[in-house]
C-alpha cells in the first residue's frame, strides 16, 4: 500500500488557501447593496439653476470636492449623475473634502462602482455633480473635472 507524499496539515492549508482566495474574489468585487441606506429618488423636477465655484474630480475611489466659492455650506446633498446621493454636514470656504464614492446611494441602496484594483466593473465615472441645499429649493451645479488617468 503506497501512502500519499501529502500530509493532513497540508491538505488543510491548501484548503484554507483556496477558500481565502474565494472569498477576497468574490467580496472585493461589484457595488454594495445595502437597502438599509437607500435614498429618496433624484428630484427631477427641480433641475439645477445655476453653477457653484465648487470643482468636483474623481480620484480613483473618491470624489474631491473643492469649495472656491466664498460661501460655506451646511445640511446639504451631494448627487452625482442624478442617481448617488451622500448628506455632507458642511463644507467650509476654501476646504477640499474627500469623500468614498462608496459611501454614496441610490433609491435602491446600491452604490457606484468606486474603483480599484480588484473592481469587476468599470468605475461609474462623475459626469455630473449637483449640491442640494434644501429640498424645496433649486439644485445647483458643481464643475465636473473628468480625469480618465484615474479610471
């Protein structure tokens, strides 16, 4: 009777080994979905009156937004492409904030594709970006700096 070279513990690690890679595959791929966070849907009947001095650029996963304009803001939402939406509680004159891409949600609670190196989609790029200040007011428009280097 021939015995296998192979012995238990190494059975086991290459069992370990395999199922690590499984779940690093499988859980650092695609959008989050959590309907927990889901928000109300884009208000299509208020399009955006005018422009803001605040500048908008994607990142790999995040989107920098950079306040030129002499005011502060405060309690507003952030849309992007008519469908994300993330509640900042001020951004300051003057202040660049970074916020994760992953953190903002649809009415579904679903997210854009942030990025990264073990993304399984193309990251949902930030065409258009618009700031809420109230939610019987207008919209208004941020500069949308598209940077295809990030992608």
């Amino acid at each position: 009777m021939e015995r296998s070279s192979r012995t238990p513990v190494a059975g086991i690690l290459f069992g370990l080994a395999a199922v690590a890679t499984a779940v690093l595959v499988v859980g650092c791929g695609g959008r989050r979905y959590d309907p927990a966070r889901a928000t109300r849907p884009y208000p299509m009947d208020r399009p955006p009156t005018r422009m803001l001095e605040i500048q908008a650029l994607r990142s790999g996963g995040d989107l920098i937004l950079v306040n030129a304009s002499p005011f502060a803001f405060e309690n507003f939402d952030v849309w992007v492409n008519q469908r994300y939406m993330l509640d900042l509680e001020r951004l300051d004159v003057g202040e660049t904030r970074v916020t994760w891409l992953g953190d903002y949600f649809d009415q579904w609670g679903e997210t854009p594709v942030a990025g990264g190196f073990f993304r399984t989609e193309a990251p949902t790029p930030a065409v258009l970006v618009e700031f809420e200040i109230d939610q019987e007011g207008p919209l208004f428009g941020a500069v949308a700096i598209l940077d295809s280097s990030s992608y």
